[in-house]
C-alpha cells in the first residue's frame, strides 16, 4: 500500500522555490470551479490588474502562461522569432546559455556576447554588438542571472537597443517582485518571470508583459507560433475580451497567484524592493565578516540570490546536506562552470525575512567550524544584524 505523503518542512533558502506564505496555500484550496467560469474570468482580470503593478506597466498583454519561468522564456521566443531572425544574447550564466538553446530551436540566427559568470554587461559592449551585426531584431538579456547572483543595470540600455531598430527582451525570473524592473519606464519590450521566486507562490504559471512594439512584431510575423500550446494569438483571446477557448488553466494555481500577489500590493511594491535589499546586504555583511568570499562585485549584487565561494578544503555538498539534515535548511550548488566552486543562497518572497538570515549563518558557521574552515567565529550575526536594523557594521 502507497503511505500518506510526509513531506518535512523546510527553509527554502536555494535558487527556488520560495517558500509559500500560508495565506497562498489556503488559497489553493479554494473550491474547483471552471476555467471558462465567469467568476474565474473576474480572478483572471484581477491577475492582470496585479502583474502589471508588479512589473510596473501599462502594457495590455500581461497575462501568466500556463507553465514554469521557461515556459514564460518559450513564451516570448516562440511569438517573436521568426526562422532567420538575428538576435543577440547576452551569455554571462547559465540562464543566457539557455536562452540561445530556445533561440536557435526557433530557427533565429544567434550572436552571442559574453561576461565572466558573476559579471555584467556594458552599453558599450551591446552597442558594440548592434554596430557589428546591423540586422539584428532582438537583444536578449537575463536581469537577474540566477546561477551567478549578478544583477544587470537596465538603465539606458533600451535606448541602444531601439536605436539599432531592435527589441529588447528581459529574464526577470529571479528578480520580479524583488527588485525594481521598470518595465515602462526602462522601455523593456517582453519580459517573462516565473511564480516561484520573490512572488513566493508554487512553480506553475509564468507572468508574462510584451509591450506595444512586440505586438506589431506578432502581427506581422511570417510564420505560424511554432509552439501551439503557448500561441499567444490564441491565447491573448482566453485572457482578453472574447474570452474564447484555448486550454483548461490551472485553476488553483491562479488562485495561489493571485492571493501571493494580492500580498506584495499590500506591503507595497518599494517596500518589498527594500526588505530584500537590506536584508541581502545583511546576509552579505555576516558571510564576507565570517571570512567568506562573495562571488560578485557588490554593485552588481543581486540581493536575493547570493552566490557564496566554498572554502579551500571544504566539500560543498556535504555542507549543503548538513544544512538540509541538520537544520531543515535548503540552499543550492553551483550550476555550470561554478559547479562545485559556489553555494547559492536565497532571500527571495517569503523565505527573505530577519529570522532566516540569522539562522542561517548561525548553521553555516558552525557546520564550516566543526569541518576546520578558517572562519571568523561570533561575528557574522551580530554583523548582520547591524545592517538589518540601519545600522553600520563595525561602527
């Protein structure tokens, strides 16, 4: 006989998922009803109403695909590209190299720039890249680069970018929600996310914005959306006024979206771009006065995501499973070229509060004490702890 699930509670602190206030998850028992149910159509709207306060828009397609982030990243890719297309990626992570596998799959023409993991790109490199390839269409970049911990500037980069009469494409999986994207007033024309991360609600939808620009690019596109599920001209009409039929949605987890946005609208948008700004810096203050090192520059940091180097001698995953066994603690491995180099530390949604931070550098120092990492002892929290509360380390 199957048992009964018995699932431990965790502390969701890796690269996603987040964990899931519990006002979401009762929301996702609210009853079943029909996805063609006019008062699922009210949830709908709703929804709309609340991603575009999130990725702070106007834009009239903004709607959450059925799917996680990568569907969102098909999403764009598939009803914008057409075979022969040029598009510049820029590659800086393991989420660029990605997007050129979803790119070159449509049949574009991929350029690829790159940084080091962990850096970010210049105007002058895109610029660069626009002058040396004058047929471009698109530039695709990752905001929030998930398996470095970097963030990239969007300031002025549009204008470059529609200068060269091209479109700018925009990863925002990790940093909707957590960090400002602007996606007006940067002048960003798509961008996709998913629900896992600082919207805190289970992986399964994925918010999508495509500005005024992209939709003309739909309209005059040559060849048939490759993709039939994520056929935006099809499903612009489910989410839009006709209402007409395309796919069963899931249900419960628009619900789960809906409530997980409802509670940013309540905190308010700048004030969750602070708590996890402060909070991040505080989680960077206690680990590099612990002794540890920091992948990234810190002014590209991204707060809630950081990317910590493993100490000589130590084995990261044994560390990581002691976290996990121990202390009912998740945090991630490094993926790609910092396989084995990096453990990945998230602060994102509802994981990102005081509490979690203190607890986890409480563990990591003692896990990185009992295996003989040199370490500064009982200074990490209280360090943190400054910043948490305005205060300046060391004053």
């Amino acid at each position: 006989m199957v048992k009964e699930l018995n699932i431990p509670s965790r502390i969701l602190m890796g690269p996603g998922p987040s964990d899931v206030d519990p006002r979401v998850l009762k929301a996702m028992a609210t009853p079943m009803i029909g996805h063609m149910d006019p008062k699922f159509m009210t949830v709908m709207d709703e929804v709309m109403q609340l991603l575009r306060y999130v990725f702070q828009t106007e834009n009239e397609l903004t709607v959450a695909m059925s799917g996680t982030g990568s569907a969102g990243m098909e999403t764009v890719f598939v009803n914008l590209l057409d075979p022969g297309d040029q598009v510049i990626v820029g590659v800086n992570g393991l989420f660029g190299e990605r997007m050129v596998d979803v790119a070159e799959r449509c049949g574009a023409e991929v350029i690829q720039i790159h940084a080091n993991w962990g850096d970010v790109f210049t105007q002058e490199q895109i610029e660069t890249a626009l002058k040396n390839n004058p047929d471009v269409k698109f530039v695709a970049l990752v905001h929030a680069e998930t398996s470095t911990g970097a963030l990239q500037p969007l300031e002025g980069l549009a204008d470059i970018v529609h200068a060269h009469d091209a479109l700018l494409i925009l990863d925002a999986v990790t940093s909707l929600g957590g960090s400002p994207i602007k996606i007006d007033e940067m002048k960003v024309d798509a961008c996709y996310s998913g629900t896992q991360k600082c919207l805190s609600a289970p992986p399964g939808l994925a918010p999508v914005t495509f500005s005024k620009r992209t939709l003309d690019v739909m309209e005059n596109k040559k060849n048939k959306v490759q993709s039939w599920y994520l056929d935006l001209s099809m499903i612009r009409d489910y989410w839009g006024s006709e209402r007409a039929y395309h796919h069963t949605a899931p249900i419960s987890m628009n619900y789960a979206l809906h409530e997980s946005l409802r509670i940013i609208k309540e905190e308010g948008l700048e004030n969750a771009f602070e708590r996890h700004e402060r909070l991040g810096k505080a989680l960077h203050a206690g680990l590099e006065e612990m002794g540890l090192e920091l992948h990234v520059d810190e002014k590209y940091r991204l707060p809630q995501l950081t990317a910590v180097r493993v100490p000589e001698g130590v084995n990261e995953a044994e560390v990581r499973q002691e976290l996990l066994n121990n202390y009912s603690i998740e945090v991630g491995a490094g993926l790609g070229a910092l396989k084995g180099k990096i453990w990945r530390i998230g602060l994102m949604g509802c994981s990102c509060k005081e509490t979690n931070v203190v607890t986890l550098l409480g563990a990591l120092e003692q896990i990185l004490k009992d295996k003989g990492a040199k370490i500064r002892l009982g200074v990490a929290i209280e360090a943190a702890t400054k910043v948490m509360f305005h205060k300046k380390v060391n004053e």
